[in-house]
C-alpha cells in the first residue's frame, strides 16, 4: 500500500492485513483519496471502487514516518517512563523528546506542555480545571460539544455561562466577546477553526480582550492545529489543546499549553505524572506520534502545502457552486477559512441521504446533523450561524486531506453532480422549484 506523507511524496508501507469489518473493509482495503492507492485498484480486481476520504475533521490516517516513529514504543522499548531502569529511561528520553517538539510547536516552555487523551480532555480541563460556583464563563454557541457540554455541567453546579452567536459568516465578533464580560468572568474559551465550517476565529483579538479584563483564555485548537501558523505568546491564551488524530498522529492522545501560573486542578489525580497536572502512566507510543505528527505539520506549514490544498477545496467548492440551489456556509469575504475545509447547504436535499449515496460511489463526508438520542438533530453550529433547521439538516461538510490531488477532487465533484441530480429528480419538491 502506498501512503504520501507530509510533503506529498509517495512512500510505501506495507500494510501486513486487511481487517474485514461487517462485510466491509477496513481502511486500507479498497481506497483511499489522497495518495493512498488502494491494491485493489492496482490489481484491478473487478468493482473496484475509488474511495475519496473527504472527511479529514473527523480524523486523519497515521502517516507512515508517524507510524514507523511509534513502533519500537509498543514492544521493544515499552518501559514505563516514570521507572529508573534503562527500559524506563528510553521510554522518559522519547516523551521528552516529544515535549520538545511539542514547546517549539506552540512557542512555550517544555514544562508548559501537558500530554492527555486528546481534544476532549484538554477542552474539558479548561472548563473543570478553572470554574467554580459563582465564576462567569464566557464562550461561543458554535463550539465542539467537549467545550458545550462541558459548560451545561458547570452552568448545573453554579457557574454563569454567556453564549457568544457567531455572524452569518460564522465569525465571533470580539466586541461581542467584550460585552459579554463581567467583573466575576473567570474563563473565555474561543476555539481557533471551526470544526464544521473551517472559519478561523480572531483569538489574538480575544486575547487582548482576556488580557485587558483580567480573564484566563483558552483556545480549542484542535482544528486549527497544523493547518495555521501557531504561537501561543501571539495569541495571548493561557491554554490551548490540541489532538493528534487531527493531523496524522494517533487517536486518543493530545497535549495541552498551560502557561505557567495557570491555577488549573487537574481531571484526574493519582501520580504526579506531568508535574501532578495529568495523572496517569504516559501513553509512550501515542506521544512520540504526536510529536512526529507535530514535527510533520510544522515541515508541511513552512512547504505550502497549504497554499495548494486552498486551491483543492475551492475547485470543489466552485464546481459544486455550478449546480443549483446551492450555497456556502461560513467563510465569505474577510472571513478566512482553513484550507481544507467547505460546507455546503443542497436545498431540497437531505443531508444524511446525501451523505450515504456519496459513501456508495466511495466519496466519505460528513452531514450537518448529529445524532442525539436516536433522533438526528441539526448542527448547533448551523443553527447558530442563522440557518433554518431544513437547509442545516440538507449541509454537507468536506473536509480533504493534506495529500488530496486533482484526481480526488474531480471523483468527489463527479459524484456529487450525478448524485444530487439523481437524489432531485426523486424529490418532487426539487423537481418544481429547481427545474
Ligand atoms: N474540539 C474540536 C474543535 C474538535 O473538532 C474535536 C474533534 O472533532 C474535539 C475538540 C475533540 O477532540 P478529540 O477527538 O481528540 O477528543
């Protein structure tokens, strides 16, 4: 199998077993956009079908420098990085060396990284770390769920929390941000990008904001990491997470910036591991991938592998625009976006639908919607953007790859065109509005 890596050369990896899930194929079997060329294509097996992963804010493959930096952490050199021996010391020299890595990242000091199970974790270390009963809480309406959530069980427990709504563009305002502050404020968390929509947030003009008024700032960053310039000092915060499975590193393990003098209690307690702000046995494979991951996002900023992939997403973007009854959410003029990012309204179209007969023709995306409790719920982050619950519940996010080429975006933008117009002649409403 051949993966590209971060600055888009092909590498080959060899991918010792397909594993067979539900009739299905795992990953690697039939695909994958982006440079990963699946073997059934090579061997031309019948029904082949491409695969275009267009869903990259959901999660990234493991590139294969990550995968080869990880493999010795699993069986020869496993030590526990808190032991004294030898085994332990190796196992302590390879989180160091990640730490590293991780402090140039983010511009800080080493003992300012604390390694943790991802974006969830580090979100929700913010929030539990820094409020207590009486506190003010401000953040957006258009956050992941780790921080939404996260607020609600602070809110329950006597924390006020003010919802910041985005424009129509999906833009936080900062004078918005301003207005909402009290004298108790406490905590602002703004994420950097937006997981649905890719709008960049103007965090350095809220850190001045946090400054200003006395106030912690932490950054979601984890959509923003590796896909734009980052320096913690430049946006004024006080913390910031970051998860690895976002930019080719592994699921499950992630790093937060805690600048020094933060008074954050930490989540879990039990040994001092991370100077007593993470407890817990260091997951030794999964942080040396999240600094290789780290290491290649960083080479891949400075290659402008990014000034290309803009180029990518708009020549989706612009092809699917042809079609009508179409629009953008989020993103417009002054509103920047990452570069890999699209959401789409299909009027008269249902984005679930659209989702699976995409996924049939091999093109992975994601819908506006999420389930709740059985019954799908629109995206809070549409909703609050002003969209209606039909044309939120009829977007589609496409999100590529640092490695996608022409090739995938002119598959994906095929599949799209017969498929809308195949799903519209069915919809009678589509077939009297939209001709
Ligand atoms: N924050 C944002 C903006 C995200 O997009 C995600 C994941 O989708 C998270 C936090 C949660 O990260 P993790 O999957 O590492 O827990």
């Amino acid at each position: 199998m051949k993966l590209k890596n971060a600055v888009g050369d092909e590498s080959s990896v060899e991918i010792a077993s397909f594993s067979e899930i539900g009739g299905g194929f795992c990953g690697s079997r039939l695909v994958m956009a982006s440079g990963i060329r699946s073997p059934v294509q090579s061997n031309q097996e019948p029904n082949a079908v491409m695969r275009v992963y267009m869903d990259a804010n959901a999660t990234t493959p493991l590139l294969p420098e990550v995968m080869e930096a990880m493999r010795p952490y699993w069986m020869e050199c496993f030590g526990n990085a808190s032991s004294i021996h030898l085994d332990g010391q190796q196992a302590r020299a390879a989180v160091d060396r990640a730490r590293s890595t991780l402090a140039e990242f983010f511009n800080c000091h080493e003992a300012e990284v604390v390694f943790n199970s991802g974006g969830t974790e580090g979100d929700n270390t913010a929030v539990f770390g820094l409020l207590r009963p009486g506190d003010h809480f401000v953040t957006t309406a258009i956050e992941h769920s780790a921080i939404m959530a996260a607020a609600e069980r602070v809110a329950a427990r006597g924390v006020e929390v003010s919802f910041v709504a985005p424009s129509a563009s999906g833009l936080i305002d900062p004078t918005e941000i301003q207005r909402a502050l009290r004298p108790e404020t406490r905590l602002i968390s703004v994420m950097l990008a937006n997981n649905e929509t890719g709008v960049l947030q103007p965090v350095e003009e809220i850190g001045k904001i946090a400054k200003a008024a006395g106030a912690f700032f932490h950054i979601d960053a984890v959509q923003g990491a590796g896909k734009v310039p980052f320096d913690v000092r430049r946006f004024g915060c006080h913390l910031c997470s970051i998860s690895a499975h976002k930019m080719h590193g592994p699921k499950g393990v992630g790093a937060i910036f805690v600048r020094r003098g933060t008074p954050i209690e930490s989540l879990l307690v039990g040994g001092s591991h991370e100077r007593r702000r993470r407890a817990g046995t260091e997951n030794v494979p999964g942080i040396v991938g999240l600094g290789k991951a780290t290491e290649l996002a960083m080479h891949s900023l400075e290659e402008g592998t990014l000034i290309q992939l803009a180029a990518l997403r708009d020549r989706l973007e612009t092809g699917i625009l042809e079609l009508p009854g179409i629009g953008v959410n989020g993103g417009g003029k002054a509103v920047p976006r990452v570069a890999n990012t699209t959401n789409i309204w299909f009027d008269h179209l249902e984005g679930e639908a659209l989702v699976i007969a995409l996924d049939l023709k091999g093109v992975a995306v994601s819908g506006g919607s999420a389930c709740h409790s059985g019954a799908t719920e629109p995206s809070h982050v549409l909703m609050a953007m002003g969209l209606d619950k039909t044309r939120a519940r009829a977007s589609l996010r496409f999100s590529l790859l640092k490695s996608a080429t022409e090739a995938d975006v002119d598959y994906a933008l095929n599949a799209v065109r017969e498929t809308v117009a195949r799903l519209r002649e069915i919809s009678p409403v589509a077939a009297g509005t939209l001709g």
